[in-house]
C-alpha cells in the first residue's frame, strides 16, 4: 500500500522527511486506537533503566558536511550530497543543539505495540505495527503548540503540511543474520530504516530534507516528541541518543554487567548488529573518536545470553548519532517508508 501515492518527485527528495510527499491519510483503516489524553503526563526521566540518561547538547554539523562517503562525524547515505546547518533558536554558534530548547512535541498518546522478535541458528526475524510501547506525543502536531510551526511550514502532499501526519500501524517484517559477519567495506545507506528498536519503533536516517530542498540533521531542523521520535508517511521512528524512553522494553541485562557499565542493548540495525545506548564498556558515554566511521566498534558484550566479542553500534549526542553506515550486510525492508526514494 504504502508507495501507491509517490511521484517522481520524490526522487528528488532526500530522507526522513516530512518534507517528501506523505501517504493520503484517506482509506487507510485504522487498526490502533490512540488515546489522547489518557494520560496526564509523561514522565521520561522515571523511565530510564541503567543509561536511560537525557543527552540534552547534540552536535549538529556545519553546513558542507558531506553524506558521500564514510567518515566520521557523518554519515555515508548512498544518494550523497552535503549536509545544510538549519537556523533554529535551539542551535548556537559552534552547532550545539540544546535539547532543552527544542521544543518538544506535546501531549500524550498511548499505542498498542506489537513486536515479536524471533530467532533460528542464523536468523532474527521482527515482525510487528511499528507501533511504540511507551507513549509518544500528540500527532498530528496541535496547532498552538511551540513545534507546530515547524512542522506547518514543511509541505506535505496528501496534507494540510507535515504537522497533520499522524502515526498509523505497519507490517514491520524483517529478517536479518543473527550473527553478522563485520564486512571490510562499508555500505551505505539506501532506505530510510536503520533499524528497529525493541521499544517498537523504527531508526531512521539521520537526514531529512527542509523547507527549500536541502539535507539537514532532523534533530537540528525539527523537534521531536519526548521519545525523540514523530512520524513519517505515518510510521513512527526515532532521531538521535533516542534511548530516553526505552527503559522499560530493552533488554535490562547490561552488556558486561551492572548499572555503571555498557549500556544495555536497545534495538538492531537492518545489517543484525545490535544497537546498544550512549555509555561504553567504562560506563562513559562514548565519543565518535570511540567509533568507527559507521558509529560502531568491537569488543566483549552478551549477545543471546552469551559473552562475545562482536562489533555494534552505538547512540550518543555527536552526529550522526546513530548508525552512519553498515558494518555488515543490510537487508532491504519491505515498506520502508521512503523505500522508492532512497533504494537506489
Ligand atoms: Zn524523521
Ligand atoms: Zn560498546
């Protein structure tokens, strides 16, 4: 279903979006029944297990970044291109975003997760709604809130604009190796899902494109929901060290053991490595300079109940944040929300 809708415009988008044509909410049977309102508040912070931690500056790059070719501080996207610093009041002089500045998209929502992860001897299989099991914020974007004209001012055909996406369930169902094998080269990336969080949402690209066409840092162009997420083509995914909210479905076992160590496994990247929150094996959050050009490295954590060295990826509060590349072998996923637009 989903891709009916696209034009060749598109071709001419770059990711993530909202800022490329987005599914006519028209048609679409509604499966989940969100419950705004249902409750009062959420409280993120009381959320957080072991590294559930805030990371409240992110560094966004300077405009000319390139998305070319894999280094790090960036990403290697297979479209290439350059990357464009937006002027936002959150964002100061040496590129620091302050989260706290950012408006957050508000309200609350509650949705009816389903992911059910499987496993053979070589394969993890995740099929579920794409849907998050903790509560996310109010979509579409309220008027009258502070991050609704942000998202007002993004075109978006099938809507008003980009603030009247609202989320809808999916057919999340993707298999990937259970035990990657490290490639020596790596491969860029061509969709605009990353990977999929245990919490039920997805990862995404960390580009999307703004108002005049150019590629910029979502979490520097747009606010978020507490969660660090909001919906594209109505599939809900996550920006940036979007740890916040996943304390209570990740996996609780640390990967070397106690609360002051590794940060426990949060989700898995389309190539099967895992996806582990901010802080390292010495319970610091890890830096890029820690990383590879692909935001992963190698060493001991637990894996299927097991201690094995394998490589990973890992989320911290300095672009690209989250994956920059694939270490391994990425899989295609089936209804990738922009799938026609970033597949080859
Ligand atoms: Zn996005
Ligand atoms: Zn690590």
């Amino acid at each position: 279903m989903i891709g009916v809708l696209r034009s060749a415009a598109m071709a001419a988008s770059a990711a993530c979006a909202l800022l490329v044509p987005a599914m006519a909410p028209a048609g679409s049977a509604a499966v989940a029944v969100p419950h705004p309102g249902r409750a009062a508040a959420m409280d993120v912070r009381g959320e957080g297990d072991g590294d559930g931690t805030l990371i409240t500056r992110l560094h966004t790059p300077p405009t000319g970044t390139s998305i070319a070719s894999p280094a790090r501080d960036t990403l290697y996207a297979c479209r290439g291109g350059t990357l464009a610093r937006p002027d936002r009041p959150w964002i100061d002089a040496h590129g620091v975003i302050d989260v706290l500045k950012r408006p957050f998209v508000s309200g609350t929502m509650h949705w009816p997760k389903v992911l059910r992860v499987t496993r053979t001897a070589t394969t993890r299989h995740f099929e579920g709604n794409g849907l998050p099991g903790h509560s996310t914020g109010r979509f579409p974007v309220q008027k009258g809130t502070p991050a609704y004209k942000y998202y007002a001012e993004i075109p978006s055909p099938g809507y008003p604009n980009a603030a009247a996406i609202p989320i809808k369930p999916w057919h999340l169902d993707v298999t990937v190796p259970r035990n990657p094998i490290v490639q020596a080269t790596p491969t860029c990336i061509s969709q605009l899902t990353t990977g999929m969080a245990l919490a039920g949402g997805t990862f995404h690209l960390e580009v999307a494109t703004d108002a005049e066409d150019r590629p910029v840092d979502p979490n520097a162009a747009l606010p978020l929901d507490r969660c660090w997420g909001h919906p594209y083509e109505t599939q809900y995914h996550y920006h940036g060290p979007s740890q916040t909210c996943f304390g209570k479905t990740a996996s609780r076992a640390s990967a070397n053991g106690g609360r002051s160590g590794h940060s426990p496994l949060v989700g898995y990247a389309i190539d099967g490595f895992g996806i582990y929150g901010p802080r390292g094996e010495d319970g610091k959050i890890v830096r890029n300079k820690d990383l590879d050009v692909c935001h992963g490295h190698t060493h001991a954590i637990m894996w299927d109940g097991k201690k094995v060295v394998a490589y990973h990826y890992h989320l911290n509060g300095e672009y690209p944040y989250s994956i920059g590349c694939f270490r391994g072998t990425p899989t295609t996923v089936p209804g990738d929300a922009n799938s026609h637009d970033w597949s080859h």
